[in-house]
C-alpha cells in the first residue's frame, strides 16, 4: 500500500464518517492527519448548506485553528458538556475496536476527555491501521507531567516497556497544548490492555495514555476492498 494509496483510504473513511453528521450537532473534532479530511468535509458541506448549525468541539490547539480556517463554528465542553457525536483517527485498532491514540498529534489527554463526553464515537482509519492486538504496531504514548518524568519512566520500564522522551525537531522536548511531556512506551504486542490501562491511571505523574478502551460505539475502514463499517455490535458490518 502506497502512501498515495493510504490518503486516499484516509480521506474515503473521513468522507464516510461524516455522512452521519445532522444539522444541529455539537460535534468532538480530532486530530490528526485523518481527522484533517473530517474537517475539510464538514467545511465544505457547510458552505454547500447540506449541513447547518453544528458547532465543534476541537480536541487540540492544532484543531482549533484548522477549523476556524475553514470557518467551522466552535464551542467548548463548558458550554456544551455532551459530544452528540466525536469522529477522529486512530494509531492502530485491534479487533474489539480498543485504540492506541496519540502516536502523531499527541492530544491523547484532550482526545479521551471528549471521547468520554460523546454519545456516539467514530474511528476513521485506512486499513493499516487494524491489528490483531495493540502494541504490535505502535508504541504506546504516555502524557507525564515533566517533573515526573524520571520516576514515570523507571515505572514504565518495570512494567516491560523500553520508553523514549519523545522530542521536537529542535531537540527540546515535545510538550503536549496541557504543558506535559509524552513518553513512548514500547511494550510490543499489549496482552492485556485493560490491566495495563489501571496500571497507568493508577499512578499520579501520569496525565493519560493513549489506550482507549471501550469508547469506539463505530469504526470505519477504508482499504482495497472498500469502506467498512463496523460497531460493537457488529450489525453494520459491511463492505460498500
């Protein structure tokens, strides 16, 4: 699969994703590289006024300022304390649609925030990005308030991980829109995501981490074979 060949795929799911977007929405927007097409359609299907008063709730800096760009109206969880509906991209997801988050754009901490306000939340992926066990693809991103960092990775590192301080191009360390470091926590294939994730909630110089574990309510993979859409329940399993 070429990288042309995985835009293409990424912009198919996001284009899909967004047909079940309704005028009058309050609207989680991801980040990303797919989450970037989400919003390029959304724009645009304002301006054809096929879709009219939603209001989006950016989950990261980088977000925001694409959106009001592209002149999609925002709002905050303040003022809209319930998501209606949350669509955003996805590292690597195994077959029970739990999701390693926060690889690329690392807004893992603001994208689970609204991930748990939303009523209904959308993975867009290109086929790629599906595993059959989390880890085996991506390291796992783990947001550290920066005194911690020491203590954090010695942590990490007893529980299996090699861990890496993620950095900037300039060489200083990357620093997440909450003033936190990111950790990348490479634990190979993870055989128990929901042990690890009590672990990790459990320890108080950790801000998030990038498991996300029975919030996806629908995934949607595009590939060779089309456009697949898939929920917990399995009932719109089906290739179109």
């Amino acid at each position: 699969m070429t990288g042309e060949d995985i835009e293409t795929y990424k912009q198919q799911a996001a284009e899909h994703a967004v047909d079940f977007v309704t005028s009058g929405m309050i609207l989680g927007l991801g980040t990303g590289s797919t989450a970037r097409y989400v919003l390029e359609s959304i724009a645009r299907r304002l301006q054809q006024g096929t879709l009219e008063s939603v209001e989006g709730v950016p989950t990261s800096a980088q977000t925001e300022q694409l959106a009001r760009q592209l002149g999609i109206p925002l709002t905050t969880l303040e003022e809209r304390p319930m998501v209606d509906l949350t669509i955003d991209g996805a590292d690597e997801v195994d077959d029970s649609l739990n999701l390693i988050k926060g690889g690329g754009g690392g807004a893992l901490l603001r994208e689970k925030v609204v991930a748990q306000a939303s009523r209904r939340y959308i993975i867009v992926v290109d086929s790629g990005k599906c595993s059959p066990t989390l880890g085996t693809r991506w390291a796992l991103p783990v947001e550290v308030l920066p005194m911690a960092q020491q203590s954090e990775s010695g942590y990490l590192e007893s529980l299996g991980a090699r861990v890496s301080l993620r950095m900037d191009t300039d060489g200083a360390p990357r620093k997440t829109d909450n003033g936190n470091i990111i950790l990348d926590a490479d634990f190979g294939p993870i055989a128990e995501p929901e042990v690890l994730a009590r672990k990790l909630d459990s320890r108080a110089g950790v801000m998030g981490h990038g498991l996300f574990l029975g919030l996806t309510t629908d995934l949607i993979v595009a590939g060779r074979d089309g456009v697949r859409h898939l929920t917990q329940n399995r009932l719109e399993n089906s290739y179109e």
